[in-house]
C-alpha cells in the first residue's frame, strides 16, 4: 500500500470514530411535568451531576424528588425540558439511556422465592452481564454488607434493610456510569448506614455519578459533593456541599422550605 493510500485510510478511519462524551452523566434541562389532573409536580429544575460526584436531592413528600428520578428513568415522560444520560435524552432513546444508568428504589422488589446469590444472578444475566461468578457474586454481597450467611438463603425472610443492600449489589454489578437512588437509607440502622456512606464514597472514586434522593440530612451532608432542595416541584436550594461547611445544614433547609412556602402565600394573597 503506498504512503498516500496509508495516509487517506488512517484519516478515513479517525473521521468514523465513534465520539467520546464528556460532560455531564445526568443532566436535567428545563424539566418539567403537569399530570393530567393539572398538578405541576415538577417546574422547570435544572442541575448537572458530572463524573465521581454525589448529588443529594433533599425535600419532603411529594416536593418532586421520584419525579425527577421517574423522569429519568423514563417511567414518565416530561411536559417540558430534557433528562439526559450521558448526553441521551431519556424520553426520546429510552434504551440506550437505560443502558447507562442503575437504579435502586426505596422498595426493592426483588424475586422472595430466590436467594440472595440467585436473584444477583438472575437481574446481571437479565442485563446482559453473563459472565460472573458466584465467586463474584459473594464479593459484591460482602461489599454491600450481607454476611455470607444470607447469601443462599431466601429473599422473603429478609429484612427491608437486607433486601435495600442486594439491590445496590445488583446496581453496582451492572457497571452503569451513573446511578439513581431513591431514599437509600431507609430501613437501615445506623452502622448499615455508615457502611452505605463507605460504599457511596467507593463508587464515586470509581467515578461513578450518583443521583440521591434523600430526607436524611444528615447522610446527605456527610457524602454528597453538592445539595439541592426541593419543595412543591422547584428546585428552591442548590449548593456545593464545600460551601455548607460550618453551616447547620438543618436550620437551612428548615429556612428554605418555610421561605419557599411564605413566598407561595403572599403571591396567593396578592392574586
């Protein structure tokens, strides 16, 4: 092959390499959803949760919090705006934006009738990942906190707390770059808890991005790199977890949802 030849095919073949993506892993734009009853449970949010960063998104009941995640997830499709994935819209390219992401709810719903080691290994296979080992499979459940004694037994004599670690086992054996976690902490007792926060901080050394919706404020100001507020579908609060330092993370969140509310009021008042 002559030197021009060699020289046209490599540029040929460096114009049809596939790009690599560089920002943002999860990315709300403009993001917004109205129910058909007319509720605004989400008006217009938009943050950025980029490589090996934790991102706490804290509020109460029905502040907007699973509609988020829910939008991500494509479970819902947004009135207005954009979930992105790696840069795919979640709505419009469900299937490869599921490809890149992990999820585990506030209620696992996992098969009862498997063991633990069964159910990792049915939801790895069902996601494409058919070359673990059980060897494999007990590392992620010690990882998670399940003592080897529960790996083969059944589901449906587990504890909520038992049940929450084996389907963050299942999301960290997907390998997605980002992952979503609705209420983590609940069911946990306070050193599973700690032990949760470990393995959060493993995962965003790992470069994980991670997506936290959470009423534990005080877990949240332990790991995540930045919080974010939200109350009645606005995200009222965002700031780096750096900046909160000193600060009692308590008191300003109490400020925010009750400053939020007053605001509501006297725009209601004034109509």
């Amino acid at each position: 092959m002559s030197q021009a030849a060699s020289s046209s095919s490599t540029s040929q073949s460096s114009s049809h390499a596939p790009e690599v993506y560089s920002g943002p892993r999860l990315e709300a734009v403009n993001l917004s959803k109205r129910y058909e009853d007319g509720v605004l449970a989400l008006d217009n949010v938009s943050f950025k949760i980029n490589p090996g960063t934790i991102y706490a998104m804290l509020g109460g009941n029905g502040a907007g919090k699973t509609t988020t995640i829910n939008l991500f997830l494509n479970f819902i499709e947004p009135s207005e705006g954009e979930a992105r994935i790696d840069g795919i819209v979640a709505h419009k390219d469900p299937l490869a934006a599921k490809q890149k992401i992990a999820y585990v709810s506030e209620n696992v719903r996992l098969y009862p009738n498997f063991t633990a080691v069964q159910n990792l290994d049915f939801f790895a296979k069902l996601g494409g990942k058919t070359d673990y080992s059980k060897a494999d499979y007990r590392d992620v459940l010690l990882r998670v906190g399940l003592q080897e004694s529960a790996h083969n037994k059944r589901l449906k004599g587990f504890s909520k707390g038992m049940q929450q670690k084996c389907g963050i086992a299942i999301a960290i054996l997907k390998d997605a770059p980002a992952i979503l976690l609705d209420e983590p902490t609940s069911g946990l007792d306070p050193s599973a808890g700690m032990e949760f926060i470990r393995l959060l901080s493993d995962l965003r050394s790992e470069g994980k991005a991670i997506l936290m919706s959470t009423h534990d404020i005080f877990r949240a100001k332990e790991v995540a790199d930045t919080i974010g507020i939200m109350n009645q579908g606005k995200l009222v609060m965002e700031r780096a977890a750096e900046d909160l330092e000193g600060e009692n993370l308590e008191k300003l969140y109490v400020q925010y949802m009750a400053g939020h509310v007053e605001s509501e009021q006297n725009t209601e008042t004034a109509n």
